[in-house]
C-alpha cells in the first residue's frame, strides 16, 4: 500500500499573492521515534505473552494475523502441525530483561507498504537460556506492528554496529548484496546450485554448514524463498541482513530465520545468528 498525501488545500481567493506554508508531515509521514518502536515492541510482546496463554491459540487465524507476519507467520501456522503430531509448541513467553536497542531507518527510506525496525533484546531461548535476540517488526500505514522474523544470537556473537547518519538512523543496506546473499541461502540449502554461484559464499563455520547433513536426512521440504530482507550498513562499511526463508505457503514445513554479516570488501557469509523452526 502507497502512501497517500491528503486532498489539496483550497485554493486562495485574496488577489493578494500568499506564501503557502510547507504543510506538517503527519506522525506516519514522520515515522516511529527511537523510544515510539522501543515502546511498540513492549507493547508487541505483551500481546504475543497473552495469546500464548489461550487455549490453541495457534489455530485462530485472526491471532496469528494480530501477532505475525511472513516468516513469523509460517511459525503460527507450523505449530498446528505440532499439535497434528503431539508435540508441545515451540512458541514461549518472552521475558525480556534491560532496554531493547532498536535500529531504525530514515522515515522516507521505508518500505512504501510501511514502516520497520530491527531491535536487540534479551531473553530466554526455547531451551531456557538467556540470549539476545534479533527481531524485525513491521507495520503497514496505520495497523499495529508485528513480528515478520526473529532468531538469537550465536553464543560467541554480537551484533555489529550499525553506521548512524547525523540524526541517529541506521544507513541503508546494500540491497544487491541483500538479495544475492539471501538467494545463495536459499540455493544451499535446496542444493540448486554450484556454491557461490551468487557470487558470495558460506563461511566454513557457519550454523547451515553443520545443521544441514542432519536436517537433510529427515522430512525436509524445499524453501520456496524468503521474506523480506532488513539490514543496515555497518560502522566499519559492511552489511547486516535479516530474514527468514520459508517453504511454498501449501506446504509448511519449516521456516529458517538468519542474521548475517558481510564485512567490508568481503564474499563470505558469516552468521550471526540463526534459527531453524519446524
């Protein structure tokens, strides 16, 4: 959905020539502040807490659609397969402790279908571990925000810091590389194509290296693709990426979420982060 500016002001009848003040951009022309999205994503996790506590929450559609989207979405819907199988669901109560950071584009360097943010915040993993967490939100204009994907943090791992402009908004990422490193994802893990044929590589110690020969051998369904790609430039000049990869909407199977970084100059991958939902 594009953003629609408001009906033209009336025209002046003085004979007199009138200086037309700019008009004041609205609070969803301006954006999210910094504190607005720390906020937003409290508020989020406090509806996601409630909804874990109804009965079969993940059969209601509309409680998946208030909550998630895209990769995150898949999520919801793959915990009806949990049920299917007698498995306990994989979604749990966050709890986070300190402030979330919150990386956040320029206003008009959003997305024209609404306004994102990557935030950092920690909390126990599905295995009862504290660990930061990486998670992107977004809104269409107008609607509340929701999750679109999420996954910790390696142990040993940080996230990078993001290179700011003046006002303290994260720089845009390289969308090429974005969209070659998300593919060369997709076709190792499909077994496609020749790696590298991106023109970028998996580092040899990367999570999918080593998850791959045992996920492979049990019931793995094909990515059909991925959602969209968050990111920012980082201080020393690389790229951050964030994105799930999902199955073809008629058959949901799992959903692999991946933070990566590329340095400055460099064709390797290498993951931050990442998290294999299924």
């Amino acid at each position: 959905m594009a953003a629609r500016r408001g009906d033209a002001p009336s025209p002046v009848t003085s004979p007199r020539p009138a200086v037309s003040a700019a008009p004041t951009p609205s609070a969803a022309e301006m954006g999210p502040t910094i504190p607005q999205a720390r906020q937003a994503m409290r508020e989020w996790v406090g509806k996601y807490n409630a909804t874990l506590r109804k009965r079969k929450w993940w059969n209601q559609n509309d409680r998946l659609d208030a909550l998630f989207v895209e990769a995150a979405l898949h999520e919801g819907v793959i915990e009806r397969n949990h049920e299917i199988f007698g498995s306990k669901p994989g979604h749990k109560p966050i709890k986070m402790t300190g402030t979330p950071t919150i990386y956040l584009p320029r206003p008009e360097r959003q997305r024209p279908i609404g306004e994102w943010f990557i935030a950092q915040a920690t909390y126990k993993d599905t295995e009862g571990h504290a660990r930061p967490h990486v998670l992107a939100f977004v809104r269409p204009h107008g609607q509340p925000f929701r999750l679109a994907v999420a996954t910790p943090i390696h142990w040993g791992r940080r996230m990078p810091k993001p290179r700011l402009d003046a006002d303290g908004y994260v720089t845009d990422m390289d969308a090429l590389a974005a969209g070659a490193v998300a593919h060369e994802y997709q076709n190792f893990w499909n077994n496609e194509k020749k790696e590298g044929a991106s023109g970028y590589r998996l580092a040899k110690d990367s999570y999918s290296r080593k998850a791959f020969p045992a996920v492979n051998k049990g019931a793995y369904v094909a990515f059909d693709g991925h959602g969209s790609i968050f990111g920012f430039r980082t201080a020393d000049g690389g790229s951050f990426f964030l994105f799930g990869m999902v199955n073809n909407p008629k058959h949901v199977n799992q959903v692999l979420s991946e933070a990566l970084l590329v340095p400055q100059g460099s064709r390797t991958i290498q993951e931050l982060g990442a998290d294999w939902f299924s």
